[in-house]
C-alpha cells in the first residue's frame, strides 16, 4: 500500500534526500504562496455571497491548500538517494547456523525458515543485482557456496564478532550491504558497545531478518545463577538466581540448590509478569573443601514447553587454604574471649591474638610458629601481609608507630585484606583515631567529644542492608532472621561513631535507651582489601544470656571473620574471566602473582595444571601480560563437556612464590536450552545502529528492493520524482473535491 | 534474724533488676570479717570485670557460720584489697569493689567470672545446680577456694557433682596455659590461711596438700578452679598484714590474676 501510494519503497524516504529541483529559489516559492493566500482572501471575501465568517475561511484555506500543492509541484520536488550500481556491489549474506536455529517452530525449524526465505527469493534477487557472498557462522563467520552446507551444528553464536570478521575480510571489496539472518541468540550475551561502535565506523548497513518465536506461552527459564567463584569451606553462600517465565503469573514454584546430589536449600517463591525478570536469593551451608558442582533448578511446573531451562550448573572452588587473621586487643576483655571461642569452633578459620594483658606484656595464641611476632605487632610488610584479615580492638591509634599504621593502611589497600575495627574504651574516637591516618580507612565518621564510649546495655536493629547481608544472616528465611535479632539480647556497651561514609554499607544500628539510634556495624571497600567497623565490645551477651546450645553469636562472629578474610588474596591469585563456557571451548586463564610485600612479581614462571571431566591432566604456561605488571594470562581450549579445575603454581628461582585454584565448566547444549526466543531487540539494534533495517521473516521479500538504497559500496546517485505520486494527486483531489462537497452543502455552488 | 532478712531482700532485688536485664551496680553485704574497709569512692564505676563473689547457701553446713552461712568469709576486704593488685597489676578495667551474685537470679550472666570461698560448707540447691551448669556450659569461669582435708572436699564434691555428675575433676597441669598466661606458677606453694599466725601450721584439718584441680569443657578448657588445701582469699585479705608472709601472698595475686586473665582469654 505505501508503495501504491508513495511510487517508492519506504527505504527512499528514509535514505534519500529530499531536494526541489526547479532553479528558482525557495523563498520565491514561499512568497508565491503567501501572494496567492493574499489574492485569495481577497476574492473570497469580496465573493462571499452567502457564506458566513467561518465558513469564507474554511473555503480560503483549501483553495490556497491547493494553490500552494500546485506551486509546491512547479518546484519539482524529487528524492536525491545513492544507490547501489547493479552487478558492481557484493552483498554479503550472513546465516546463523548455530544450535539454537535447530529450534523447532511449528512445523520446520528455524534454520529451514531461513533458508526457505533464502532459496525462494531472496538469493536469487539479490543475485540479480550484486555478488552474494553466503556465510554461516557462530562464533565466527565461514563463507559456503550454497544453504545445504548449513547444518545447525556450531555451538555457539557470536553477532559482534562474526559481523566484525565479515566486515574485515571484506575490506577490500565494494560492500555494500549485510544481511543477517539469525534468532539473536548470542553467547556473549549481546554486542558491546565498543564492537557495535566499529560496526558503525564503517557505514555499512546491516540489514537482520529475526526467526523464531519473541517469548514461549509456557515456560519458566533460569537466565542465570550468580555465586562467587571461591569460598571457605562450610561458610554461607548465596546464590542469586534470575529467572522469568511466561504464562504462570502469580503462581508458586521451588527454587533448589543441589550439590552432589543433595539437596542443600530450597524456597518456595511467587512468580512475577510474564517476561520480568526475577530474581531470588538462596542461602546455603557450602559443604567441605574441594571444586563443588551445583544444580540450581526450578522444578517444572505442568504444560511447561521447555523444562531443559529450568536448570543449570555453577562450579564454586570450595577452598582448602585456612585464612589467618591477626586480632590485636589492648586490654583483656569478655569479649576478647568469646571472639576466640567462635573462630576456634570454625575450622577454616586461623585466629591469631595478641592481647596487651598488661603494660608491657603481649599474652599471644592459636600462633604454629612459637617465635612469630614475639616482639610485637608487626613492623614489616612480609609479617602483616602473611595474614588475611585484621581485628583491632581497644588498642589507641598511637600504639602504633606511623610505620606500622602505614602498614595497617596498605595491609587493606595493597594486600587486599579485610580490617575490622571493634569498639572499646580505647577504641575509634576514644582511641584518638579521628586524628590518626588509620580514620581513613573507617567506614564511619568519628566525633569530635570524648566520652564515646558507653557501658550501658543497649538494643541492636538490622537495618535493611543488614536484613539482606550474609553477614548477619542468623536464619535462612529474611523474615525470621529479623525476628531472630529483635529477640537477641542486648549490647553490655557501646561507641558512639558518626554517619557512615559515602559507600559505606550499615548493617547493623544500636538503639540505647532514651538515645538516637547510630551505626554498629559498617562495612565498605577499601582499596583492594574491605573495612569494618563494629562499634561495641559487648556483643558477648549474646553468648552469656543465650542457651550454652545456642550458636547464635559464634555464627555472626564466624561469619564476619569469613567476610573480612574470603575474597582476601593470595600471593597468586588465579581467574578466568567466564568461568561458565556455555557452548564455547576457549577459556583465558589469568594470575596475578606478587612478592611476600604483595609487591607485583614480574619475572615469574608461571604454569597451570588443568585437569579435565575425564580426569586427564595438562600443562600450560601462562606468559606475562605486556601492560600489567606481575600479571600473566593463557588460552586453553577445553575439549570435552564437564567441570575443569586448574591449579596455577608461580615460582621465581626455584622458590615457589604461590598456588590457587581457578575453576571452569564447559556447558554444552545452552543454546538449544536457553535463550531460545527470538531476540528480536538485539536484532533491531544493530540493524538502527548501522543504517539498515529489521525484517521479520514475513515481510523479508521486500529486502532485496529497499537493499539498493545504501551509501556503502559503488554508488550512484538517483534523482527520484516525487511530483507523480498518487498520493499528490490523490491530496489535490481531496482539496479541490472537499471544496466543491462544501459549497454544495452550503448552497454556494 | 535481721541477716537472714537483708539476704532475701537482695535476692528479691537481684530477681527485679534481671526482669529488666540492667547490670546491677555495687551494693555492700553485711560481712563477717572482724577488718572491715571503707567503700572505695569510684565503687559504682562501669567497668569491665568486678571481683564476683558468689552467695551461695550453706544449708546443714552452716553451723559454724551461723545463719549467713559461709560464703562472706574474708568478705569485703580480700575482695577489694585483691581488685588493687589487679587493677595496679594488669590492663583489665576493673572495678574497685565487689559484686555478690547468687544463682536463684539470672544476674550471675552478666558476670563471666566467679570466686567463692568456703565451698566445703556450700549447700547448692538443684536449681542451683543447674544454674552454675548453665553459667559455665555459656562460657563462665568459677574459681573456689579456701577448703581444707577431706571432709570439706567431701562436702565440695556433694553440689558440685551434681552440677556436673558426668566430668572428672582432675589436677591441672602444669604446662596448662592457666598457669602461664601472665605469670609462669609452674611451682607453686602452699597458701596458708591466717590460723599460720597462731599454729605456724600452713595445712588445715588434714589437708597437708595442696590441689590445684579443674572441671574442663569439651573443648579443653577450665571452667572450674579448685583451690584445695589453700587459702588465697586470706593471703588477699592479709596482704597488707606484716605478720603475713609475703611469698604467700605474692602466689595468691599471682594465681588469682592468672585466674581472672585465663577467664577472660579462653
């Protein structure tokens, strides 16, 4: 119909530019209306006769409609477009050819849709007038001569990059244009704006024709599973599992967790809109050391199309190290005591202390080395950096010499290990720290006054971050767990801090008696490492008035110490940027390998030991990073299916500097599973972004037409009329005709 | 009758400040020491650790200490003149007087640390018992002392093993960290109590050997202290005495302050 209407494909209108070709000037055509809009008002004025005001100037307006519609076309109005030179231009056809094109819709799959729109039409068409290059691609592009080579078999499907080698190899031929069949399943989760930035470097439109079905009627789809990649053994983890379904609104299903198959947690939740993405945290105990595969499912609710989506796997090392942390008090105190009790009652926990039990006299435990920091709090780099996380009590900020602060303050920033700053009578700004460089790395501001600290039992309250925080997480259910801390006992004491800084995260409040409520317990990230503060020394009432069987306060306790010292690095630090390679085989290992000062080691050797599924065991070096110093990276390619475990060892000069565990899974079968609607947005957006436009596979035909109209390639520049149109003539009809209705309705004629 | 009177008014007291779980603050006891001392003036301070004395029942062993019974003994003066060597001693923040606590009240939560004297004259009721079993099972210490020869120990040994009827009593160690935490006691001396004065004896009835014993809790920690055969409570309360050996009292301190810092570390 536009076409009837409009003589030219819509492309024209969108490409081209509109010009008048007539050689008067524009002005001329401007004052020739308003000269004849004059002219008109005063001949219908003066001819009225019988029509009211109103009505003279609606009669007025259409006959200068038409006057101006006919100056308009003296001016010879046209559409000045490039277009393709016919036989000179390639045109390149780019065809999915990944799994998920396997995908059945209705009565063929979506890869015979493409190439039925293919062979019927569009490739002889475009044969016509350009150099078809036909490509299949998934991760990358290959260039085949004809459909029947398309087989639905590459594992995976990269847009960006496929479209940027197409786009490469073909510099140095007229392209044209690209057209891109595909359902927009793309494994790396979309195109990055850096990649669709050069894409549109180079003006080359890229026209997508989109397959497959835009949302399931009744599915629900995990999207993904977030879990951190290492963790202690038998600390709380969560998962945080994303998911959306289509036609269930409102009901209920379960979200599991599994791991060897046992089921470690589950939790009934209500499902959102259809189409909304959801997500739910799940917290569970993370078992004993070693790589731990687990099933995160939603169990199928009935007439469900897809149930191979309702499920999918995550590896999390379950680290085997100990973490050490170095808690110094300056004064014996209760709790002092039950802090040591609730690591000791945690066997992946280390807890060193140092205890000022009087002037001049250090009472040290849990140390394996008797003669370690015999002297004192450490005064080197290679002593405090042998710990993983930091407890400081009532200590005042000048028993610390400024080496030993800067020390402190690198110990987070550099190493990367976690401080935790109790309260006390020598305590934050009872201990002089307000004006000491160790009040930078406090999570919270500190008064002025003296007189902060106070021995007077005192409430605790969650605050919502707390609510949601694994660190206070006494209970699984959220609601519970509140309800667990409302019924705790109180605080023997207190510090009084300021607000939290910007960036700082408030867990916990302290509620005295005829006071305001202020911060307790605050964390935040500080440099590479994490600070905290917990503004009370009198947390052991939870202890002394509990049940001897109650483990409330070791389990808080425990699982602060795990928050202060999990993510704390190791002289080697292993990672892999996708630790789940979903139906690809490329993995890049990297590690960052530093000195005893946690200093960057760039002349180490560097070797990492994979071990498969199968259990078969390989080497790779990983070679210096040029730009990152003490940084190392590799590429292996996994070959089978399964979970790998990757030991990466560094040494220097035959001193091992260190090891870590990097773990990978190889997912098979994803995109067959997952994603398996049409992402038409992405397809859409990378069709606007380069010029070119999106085609359903209906309305596909239309594109061997509008394709000519590109700035791409050889052109040449055609000067379309726009005078003829049936549309002018069918407006010009409509003025004059709307007139003449008019007047013979008014009596007039 | 008047004592008995001001001893049920303080648990009456203790039981209304646990319901409104407020620590309770210095409050002084009729004793029955003939070397009173003064209130010392910051005696309300809120501080960290209070020398905790128990008051506990005599019941049919209280004859010989009429009807207050035994828990007072060397009462308030070895208490307060012991809290000066720890407070001169150590970096404890501790309070210059003493805290009486009982175990028919939940206040004795508030107070990790617990002495009592004389416990061959104590007479704990079940609830009682159970009650120190609760204390020491959550994390609290008690230290008993000045009980002599087997009748006493005997006596002991009726409450206390129904506060624990299924863990040993044992001899300490002397590698245990309880004697080196702060002072290495790796050999000890017998403590007298002042009868030394007018017998030159330093045993009592027939305890000519002193016992340093403990309960431990599954962990292999001390929960209680038995001083057996000893009497540290009168080398505190007599320290300032001329006629009272220092080396006795020297022990004394140190032991108790030992005490006091294994509690507060383990």
């Amino acid at each position: 119909m536009f076409e009837f209407l409009f003589k030219y494909p819509g492309a024209v209108f969108e490409k081209g530019q509109f010009v008048l070709l007539a050689p008067w000037p524009v002005w001329m055509l401007a004052l020739g209306v308003i000269a004849a809009g004059g002219l008109l008002l005063w001949h219908v004025r003066r001819n009225r006769g019988l029509l009211t005001g109103v009505r003279s100037l609606v009669i007025w307006m259409l006959e200068t409609a038409m006057v101006a519609l006919l100056l308009f076309l003296l001016w010879h109005p046209a559409i000045s477009i490039a277009t393709l030179r016919p036989q000179q231009n390639v045109v390149a056809v780019m065809v999915d050819d990944s799994r998920s094109m396997a995908i059945r819709e209705g009565a063929e799959t979506r890869s015979a849709q493409a190439v039925g729109v293919l062979d019927r039409k569009l490739l002889a068409a475009l044969g016509q007038k350009f150099q078809v290059r036909l490509y299949r691609f998934g991760k990358e592009a290959e260039r085949i001569q004809k459909t029947s080579q398309l087989n639905r078999s590459l594992p995976a499907s990269r847009l960006g990059d496929s479209l940027q080698q197409v786009l490469a190899e073909s510099a140095t031929l007229p392209l044209g244009a690209v057209v891109l069949l595909s359902d927009g399943a793309d494994n790396s989760g979309g195109i990055d704006l850096d990649t669709m930035s050069q894409i549109r470097r180079l003006h080359i439109p890229v026209h997508t024709i989109g397959f497959g079905r835009e949302k399931p009627e009744k599915d629900i789809e995990i999207t993904d599973a977030v879990l951190p990649a290492h963790a202690l053994a038998d600390s709380r983890l969560s998962a945080l599992v994303t998911f959306r379904q289509y036609g269930y609104a409102g009901q209920k299903a379960l979200v599991s967790v599994r791991g060897a198959g046992k089921l470690l947690a589950s939790r009934e939740v209500q499902l959102k809109g259809d189409g909304a993405p959801q997500s739910e945290p799940l917290l569970f105990n993370a078992g004993p050391a070693g790589p731990q595969t687990l099933e995160i499912s939603i169990d199928p609710l009935p007439g469900e199309e897809n149930r191979d989506n309702n499920s999918l796997r995550r590896l999390v090392d379950i680290e085997t190290r100990k973490p050490r942390i170095l808690y110094m008090e300056g004064e014996p105190r209760w709790e002092f005591k039950f802090i040591r009790r609730a690591a000791e009652d945690d066997s992946s926990l280390q807890l060193a202390s140092m205890l000022r039990t009087t002037q001049n006299k250090i009472y040290r435990q849990g140390f394996s080395d008797p003669h370690e920091l015999e002297e004192g709090f450490p005064v080197k780099a290679e002593e405090l950096f042998a710990f993983d996380g930091l407890i400081i009590g009532s200590v005042e900020a000048n028993y610390f010499t400024q080496t030993q602060q800067d020390l402190i303050r690198e110990f987070a920033n550099r190493r990367g290990g976690g401080i935790l700053f109790l309260g006390g009578r020598f305590a934050l700004a009872e201990g002089g720290y307000l004006h000491s460089p160790l009040a930078e790395l406090l999570p919270v501001r500190l008064p002025e006054s003296k007189g902060t600290f106070h021995r007077d039992f005192s409430n605790q309250e969650l605050t919502a971050q707390g609510r949601a925080s694994l660190i206070c997480r006494l209970v699984e259910d959220p609601e519970r767990n509140a309800a667990r801390w409302a019924s705790m006992p109180q605080l023997a004491n207190y510090n009084e801090v300021g607000e939290p800084k910007p960036g700082a995260v408030e867990l916990m409040d302290v509620v005295p008696a005829g006071h305001r409520r202020m911060p307790l317990l605050v964390t935040e990230n500080y440099g590479r490492g994490r600070t905290a503060v917990f503004a009370t020394s009198g947390s052991w009432r939870w202890r002394m008035w509990q049940d001897h069987t109650d483990v409330t306060h070791a389990t808080f306790w425990q699982q602060l110490m795990r928050y202060l010292v999990s993510d704390s690095p190791g002289r080697v630090a292993g990672s892999t940027p996708r630790a789940v390679l979903a139906d690809e085989t490329k993995v890049t290992l990297r590690a960052a390998v530093r000195d005893k000062a946690f200093k960057p080691v760039p002349n180490a050797v560097v070797e990492a030991h994979i071990v498969g599924p199968d259990g078969a065991a390989t080497s790779v070096e990983l070679t210096p990073v040029p730009t990152e110093e003490g940084a190392y990276t590799a590429e292996w390619n996994a070959e089978k299916p399964g979970s790998y475990v990757a030991e990466i060892v560094a040494g220097r000069d035959k001193e091992e500097l260190g090891r870590d565990v990097v773990v990978f899974r190889r997912e098979d079968g994803v995109a067959e599973s997952f994603h398996t609607s049409q992402n038409r947005e992405l397809l859409q957006k990378l069709a606007a972004e380069t010029g070119g436009r999106y085609y359903s596979a209906a309305n596909a035909g239309r594109l061997a037409d509008e394709i000519s109209y590109s700035e791409a390639g050889i052109t040449t520049r055609e000067t379309k009329d726009v005078w003829d149109m049936p549309v002018v003539f069918l407006l010009a009809l409509l003025l004059r005709g709307s007139e003449w209705m008019l007047r013979r309705r008014w009596g007039v004629v | 009758m008047r004592r008995r009177l001001v001893i049920r008014a303080s648990l009456v007291a203790f039981s209304v400040t646990a319901l409104f779980a407020l620590q309770a603050t210095f409050r002084q006891f009729p004793g029955m020491e003939d070397d009173p001392v003064p209130v010392p003036p910051d005696a309300y301070e809120k501080t960290e650790w209070a020398f905790t004395r128990l008051m506990y029942p005599s019941g049919r062993h209280a004859s010989v200490f009429g009807d207050i019974g035994s828990w007072p003994t060397d009462y308030p003066k070895a208490d307060r003149q012991f809290v000066q060597g720890v407070r001169r001693l150590t970096r404890i923040h501790a309070r210059s007087s003493e805290q009486v606590v009982d175990l028919d009240g939940d206040e004795v939560f508030n107070w990790p640390w617990l002495y009592a004297v004389e416990v061959g004259h104590w007479s704990l009721t079940d609830a009682e018992c159970a009650k120190m079993r609760e204390y020491l099972l959550r994390g609290g210490f008690f230290m008993c002392d000045d009980f002599h020869g087997s009748g006493e120990w005997n006596v002991f040994l009726e409450s206390i093993q129904r506060v624990f009827p299924d863990r040993p009593i044992v001899e300490i160690d002397n590698q245990d960290p309880i004697f080196h935490v702060l002072y290495d006691l790796g050999e000890r001396i017998q403590v007298p109590g002042i009868q030394y004065w007018y017998t030159g004896r330093i045993w009592e009835k027939d305890g000519k050997t002193p016992h340093w014993r403990a309960i431990y809790d599954d962990a292999g920690r001390v929960m209680v202290a038995i001083c057996f055969n000893q009497d540290n409570g009168d080398a505190w309360e007599w320290a300032d005495h001329p006629r009272y050996p220092e080396r006795y009292t020297s022990q004394a301190y140190r032991m108790g302050i030992n005490y006091i810092i294994y509690a507060m570390t383990h």
